[in-house]
C-alpha cells in the first residue's frame, strides 16, 4: 500500500466527528463537494466503505471506527509535536495549563503548585477550575497538561489519560469558636441534628460523608449545599453551621478563618488524584507538581 495521505486523513476525520459532509464543509471553509470527492478518493485508496448512512447522517461502519482511533491519535500528536516545538522559541515562556476540580480546597492547590514559581525555568501558570467531566473536555484536546482531581479517571471515558495517586487525608470539622464547646465534648454525635453545610454534591467528599452519616447513624440538618470550597468556609466562619475540610489543610484553615475545630475523623478520608494526558512528553513541571502534592499528603 502507498504512503498515507494525511490530507484525505483530515477531511475523513472532520466528516466522522460531525457526522456530516456539509457540517464539515463549513468547518473547513471549503464546499461540501470538495469534502464528498476527498472522502471518496480516500475510500478507493483504502478499497472499502467507511460510512454507512443513517437518514440524513453519516455513521461509520466498523471500519471508520478504527481508522477514526488511528487518526485521533495522529492528529493528537501532531498537536503535542507543535506544543513542544514553540515552547523551544527563544524568549517565550511555555503556559502550564493546570485543571483545578472546584471541590479541592483552594489553599491545597496553591500549596501543590507553588513549587511552578521557582523552577530553572519559568512557565506561565494557567489555572482553569470546573467539574471534572468539563475538564477532560479541556484535556481530550490538549488545552491542559495536569488536572487535580478528588476523582480518578471515570473507568470507561474516552479521553487518552491516565490515573496518578497522590495520596489521602483524613476530614476535619469546624464551627465558630463561641460553639466550639457544645459540639466538641460529645463529637461526632453532636452532630446529629445540627446545621452542617455540605459541601457540593459532585465531589467525591459528599457522597463519603452520606456514606459516614448513614453508617454512625447521625443525621445532620444540611442547611446548604456550597460548590465553592471558600464560600462554604465562610458561611461556616459567620455561624451559620458546621462544615469540614481535609484534615491536610486544618493548619491553612485556623490560619485564615474564625473557626476552631470540633473534631477529626481519620476513617472518612478524601483521596486525591493527578489525571495526565498520556502524551508522549510531559510538561516540564508536572514532575515537581507531583512530587510536592504527595510529599503534602504523605503524612496526612
């Protein structure tokens, strides 16, 4: 068989993703004859159908659907190639693009990534934060090197990625200072019946802290449900219920916040994980990343 024509390549691929010769024809700035003659031309070269029609859209057949794997892959890489290619311009600073999962304490993730200000070399330091399903959006396309997740990769997601532990954390509970007291002496029952903010139920912590409730047989009277971690903390420090965190950032929450703590619970851990594209070459300061976020976690 003669070389591959990257070309033909292309127009199949725009065609397969949006499953129409004129949505691809717009996207291409091109006419949907062009298209439909490429497609053609690329289908005699091969000896065999790729679509196969379904009412007004096309479908691949098992055969476009490998050679859509194939070409997802290629053009991947060919978008990785020119990523590191332009970070090798003299005199300009590659972006770090780092997805942040909204749930994850903000003073963890500033601890983890830091260490990006003082490497040999500088990068530009892009924080994106979102749920987790927006992010991998963002990655599956190569607009981020690092998310930081309390999740791992959904089983069965089709975006080329791989899972990396960085470790776990007990949970730690707060009030203000003035209700410390009431609550503390007979924790965690104390928390039967009483305000609790809970923290959004996207992240892995709520769905933990149903899971504890049910188990301790405590049933806390839930007065919101807060997706910002810092806004929960400050509804929190105003009084207007109990809330916790990771026990990994009880010290940073002392500091910052009128609260005290109630108690800890070391079983009911949240867990943390690294989700990377899986590129042939990393970001430079990925490595330094995660070696500071399991050196945090460690001990926790």
């Amino acid at each position: 068989m003669k070389q591959l024509n990257f070309h033909h390549l292309q127009y199949f691929h725009a065609v397969a993703k949006e499953g129409s010769v004129t949505r691809a024809a717009e996207l291409m700035n091109v006419t949907p004859q062009t298209v439909s003659g490429q497609i053609s031309t690329f289908e005699e070269y091969i000896g065999a159908p790729l679509f196969k029609r379904e009412g007004k859209r096309l479908e691949l057949n098992s055969l476009g659907q490998v050679t859509l794997g194939y070409s997802e892959d290629i053009f991947n890489l060919g978008q990785e190639l020119s990523r590191t290619l332009a970070t090798q311009d003299v005199g300009k600073m590659a972006n770090f693009n780092v997805g942040v999962v909204d749930a994850i304490p903000k003073v963890m993730v500033f601890d983890m990534l830091d260490c990006c200000f003082d490497l040999d070399k500088q990068f530009v330091l892009e924080c994106h934060e979102g749920d987790l399903p927006s992010l991998l959006a963002d990655l599956s396309i190569n607009k981020l090197d690092l998310i930081l997740s309390d999740h791992p990769l959904p089983v069965g997601v089709s975006v080329r990625a791989v899972n990396h532990y960085l470790g776990q954390s007990g949970v730690t509970f707060f009030t203000t200072k003035d209700q410390c007291e009431k609550y503390r002496d007979d924790f965690p029952n104390s928390l039967h019946n009483s305000p609790f903010l809970m923290p959004s139920r996207n992240s892995a912590q709520f769905q933990n802290l149903i899971s504890w409730f049910v188990q301790s047989k405590i049933s806390p009277t839930i007065v919101a449900e807060v997706d910002d971690s810092a806004l929960l903390k400050f509804f929190g420090q105003s009084g207007r219920g109990i809330f916790c965190v990771s026990s990994s950032v009880e010290q940073d929450v002392l500091a910052q916040f009128d609260v005290a703590v109630i108690g800890r619970v070391d079983s009911l851990s949240d867990r943390y994980y690294a989700i990377l594209p899986d590129r042939k070459i990393k970001h430079p300061a990925v490595d330094s990343v995660l070696a500071v976020a399991e050196r945090l976690l460690s001990d926790k």
